[in-house]
C-alpha cells in the first residue's frame, strides 16, 4: 500500500519524467538543408527511364557514435533532377542505376540488377565524388558530373 507521503509526490515526479522526456524529445534535432541537382553523365543528363533504381545518396564522412555513416537520398528524374534533405557537413556522394538484366528464362527470377554506369559511383568507398551541404549554396553546387566509361 502506498503511503501518504509517496501519494502526494506521485504527481510532483510524474510532472518532472513529462518535463525531462519532452527535454530529451526536443534536443538532437538537426537542421536540414533542401539539396537540390542533377546528376549528368557526361554530357547528358543520367535519366531515371528504364531503370529499376534511380538514386542519389549522401553517406556522411565524419564517423556518428555508433560508427555507422548516416545515409540521406532521393530519386532522380528523367531530367536528371533529384532532391533530398540532409544536415549540413561533408559528405561521399553515391549514385545507384541500376536495371534488371532481361530473363533468359521463366525460372529465371533471381536475377541480380545491372548497373547502368561505372560501379564506382555506387560504392561509397570507391568514390571521389564528395561535396559539402551548406545553406545558400550557389546553383549547380549538387550538380553531380558522372565520366562515361571509356
């Protein structure tokens, strides 16, 4: 049974767990910048038209506590456009094309997705392709240039 003066402090404790998860709630929220580009492959823009995956993440550079980068993407479009939202800082830039190889049978269902460009580009760690997210970047800063293969 509950005394009298445990009973009077129930509301007094529930009142300050409500105020520190509310706390605890509101901080760690980072600010997140509208990223907008488009993704050129050579010349031209790389189209998401026929393509399975068609995506543009941003891998962070700097280490989180657990390790792990932290991924944001999007998609892009058949211009080339893509758009995502991340926190400002540096970040691996990481293009995925990708389509289903056409089937050379009808057990053939387990096929695994072709790229459609150099598989460097889609390999965080391979490469080069880096940019920094800040506010007001100029036009065309999120413009990622793709080299064709020779």
């Amino acid at each position: 049974m509950m005394g009298i003066q445990s009973a009077r402090r129930l509301p007094i404790r529930l009142a300050v767990l409500g105020l520190l998860t509310l706390g605890l709630a509101s901080c760690g929220g980072e600010k997140m910048i509208e990223v907008k580009g488009k993704v050129l492959y050579g010349t031209e823009p790389l189209k998401s038209t026929g393509l399975d995956q068609a995506i543009v993440q941003y891998q962070s550079q700097g280490e989180s506590e657990n390790k792990i980068p932290k991924q944001y993407q999007g998609k892009f479009d058949e211009q080339g456009n893509f758009s995502l939202e991340a926190p400002p800082g540096k970040y691996k830039v990481v293009v995925i094309a990708t389509k289903m190889p056409p089937k050379k049978s009808a057990k053939d269902e387990y096929a695994i997705p072709e790229s459609v460009i150099p598989k460097v580009y889609s390999d965080a760690k391979m490469t080069d392709h880096s940019v920094e997210v800040k506010a007001n970047a100029p036009p065309g800063h999120y413009d990622i240039k793709l080299a064709k293969a020779k």
